[in-house]
C-alpha cells in the first residue's frame, strides 16, 4: 500500500469510548508508516478508551474534543468501526458539526464499515458498492463494508490526491 499523499497531512480520527481496537491499531500503523500527523478527535476529555473483543481495551489520549474541533484544522477524517463508539456519536451535536463541515468542504472522509451508520446524522445516503467491491466512494468520501482497512486508506490516498491536483487546478 502506497499513501504518499498523506505524508506531513492532518488526519483526524473522530472517536467515542468503545471504538474497534484492532481497527484503530491498524489505522495508527498505516498513518506513522506514511508519516501522516493522526490525532485523535473524541467527545471524551483525556483519554479515551477502545473496546477489544470482548471487552475494555487500552485508553488513548485525545489530542482534541469535539467542541473544540474545526474541520479546517485537518486534511482528512476518519471514523473507524465499532458500534458502541458510533451510538454515542451519533447522539453528539459536534461530531455531527465537524462530519457536516468536512461534506460540505468536499474535505477526504473515510467511514469504516459499521460506522457508516454516522451518515443518518447528516442525513446523507450511502455511497453504492459496486461489482463487489469493498469501498464505495462519492466525491471524498469513501466507506467500507468491510473492516478492509488497506482498501479504504488506498481510496483515501487516492482522494487526497485528487483533493490535491483539485487545488492546483484553481
């Protein structure tokens, strides 16, 4: 996997306590690798914990609350899996804010599987997959259908760079 369009980018992951452990791990290692600046956005303060399996997983320090996020501070979005984190955020004003923000800007937004459900909140419809594909994507936003992360980070990169020849072009 080759993500050189994130390279020294902003790239927010939006989280609530219960977000899909494994998912953000390897989010975490495809961000350093591609020596992107991830920082954590959560409507918790502090820390914030993910779940793993069966249960509580490790706690994670958010770099920034909701309430205190604007999109403009970040190159791209990500709101991983896990259907615990995706209920409290989808009762969350700011979360539903900052998802508006980066829509309406055409911004890179990657939703991950499950948390596709996100979308009710903006009350936007789901991009279609086709031909069997595991990511669909409209304008900058790409979801999963899968925990395929690989295959949602590509579409991302791809998106950057689009977003990227997009702003040369002007």
């Amino acid at each position: 996997m080759r993500m050189a369009n994130f390279a020294g980018k902003t790239v927010g992951l939006m989280v609530a306590s219960g977000f899909d452990e494994a998912n953000f791990i390897a989010i975490q290692k495809a961000m350093l690798s591609a020596n992107a600046k991830l920082k954590i956005i959560s409507r918790d303060a502090g820390l914030t914990n993910a779940w793993s399996g069966t249960g509580w997983g490790m706690p994670y320090p958010v770099d920034s609350t909701l309430s205190t996020t604007l999109a403009v501070d970040y190159d791209a979005l990500i709101i991983p899996q896990g259907y615990r984190h995706i209920e409290k955020l989808s009762s969350e004003v700011h979360a539903k804010r900052i998802l508006k923000a980066f829509l309406r800007e055409n911004m890179p937004v990657l939703i991950i599987a499950d948390a596709i459900k996100i979308l009710d909140i903006v009350d936007m419809s789901y991009p279609e997959f086709v031909d069997g594909a595991n990511v669909a994507r409209a304008k900058n936003l790409a979801v999963t259908n899968t925990d395929d992360i690989v295959a949602g980070l590509d579409v991302l990169n791809e998106i950057m760079l689009d977003d990227q020849d997009e702003s040369r072009a002007a």
